[in-house]
C-alpha cells in the first residue's frame, strides 16, 4: 500500500475527529493496518492515500482507511 505520512494528528476529542471524517471508507486489511502503523510509528496519525487525507481505523466491522473532510 503506498501512502506517504505526516506530522498531522486528528483532534484528541473524539466527537471532534469524528466530525471531520466523511464515507465512503476503504476497507482494508489488517496486514495492511499493520503496515500503516509501522510506517506512521513516528509520524501523525494523518495519511496520504490516492492524493488524499485519511485516518484508520476500526469501522463497519472490520478495519478501514477513512477520508478527511477537506475543511
């Protein structure tokens, strides 16, 4: 999976971070969640993917890339 990192966290508020996630989300697998945790090891929680923002995490039963607002 090719994403690039950055130094760019969600709001420690998670009513907050919520509001700034919208769908479709992308399932994904936990191979791959693996492998965005270890690339993000010292980086924000915030990704890049198909040249656009996106957090991770657990979702609609399983594991899923979830793209930012753009606000």
């Amino acid at each position: 999976m090719k994403i690039e990192t950055t130094q760019d966290f969600l709001p420690t508020n998670f009513k907050d971070a919520v509001h700034l996630l919208k769908r479709p989300y992308i399932s994904i697998t936990v191979d791959q969640v693996k492998e965005i945790e270890r690339k993000t090891k010292d980086a924000g929680d915030i990704i890049i993917y198909r040249g656009q923002r996106m957090t991770w995490g657990n979702a609609d039963g399983g594991y899923a890339l979830m793209p930012l607002n753009s606000q």
